[in-house]
C-alpha cells in the first residue's frame, strides 16, 4: 500500500513515515498543498490512502486539499490529523470527505487502523 503524508511538521512526518515504511508501506511525503497536489498528479492511481495534516506550510491547509482532491480522488481513504481539538474542526472536516480523524499525537498503528476502517488496505 502507498501512503501519502502530508505535513509540514518535519520531524512528525519522517518518523510517521519511517515507522510506516518499517510496516510494509510505500511513503510518499509532502510538506505543503502545492506539494501535494503536484504528488498526486504524478502518482495518480498509485497512492492508495492519504495522511493530511491541518497545518501545511503557505497558504492553504489539510482541509483546504481534502476539498480540492475530493472529485479527482473519491475512492481514496482521507486520514485528518490535527493537533487542535475542535469539534467544529472535526465536523468540517467529515463533512468534506475525510474518513478519519486522528489528534496528534498519533501512531502508525492508529493511522493503519483509520485507513482500514476507511476501506483502504
């Protein structure tokens, strides 16, 4: 399975990509919106779930990319990790498209449940 994470939170995301990898898992990481949507332009068919974070470096957020890759990828399962606890965050972000919801911290063994209870792996 490939996973794309999607975090501008550094040290988060390479040991969450790290402690994937050692699960057996692809990992393909992107710090920003922009990043990742030029990721899955490139890989489009070949990721098979999304990690998306809410703060992303520049000007748009986690929620702003489940949005916008909502109709190009529907069958993909949308992981939502944030650090903020906010139910108003939360519903938002159900309402979008996103299978999961995670606050961080998290772990890889939560993000691969989240991705199996969305129908992916």
């Amino acid at each position: 399975m490939n996973i794309l994470l999607v975090s501008s939170d550094y040290p988060f995301a390479n040991v969450l990509g790290f402690g994937l990898s050692l699960k057996g898992m692809g990992v393909l990481i992107a710090k920003s919106y922009e990043e990742a949507k030029a990721i899955v332009s490139k890989a489009m068919g070949k990721i098979d779930a999304m990690v998306v974070d809410y703060l992303l470096n520049g000007d748009k957020n986690g929620l702003d990319l489940v949005w916008d890759l909502k109709k190009d990828t529907p069958n993909i399962p949308k992981i939502f990790i944030t650090p903020i606890k906010d139910e108003r965050l939360f519903k938002e972000a159900r309402s979008i498209g996103c299978n999961g919801i995670l606050c961080k911290p998290v772990t890889v063994d939560e993000i691969l449940s989240q991705i199996k209870k969305a129908g992916g792996g």
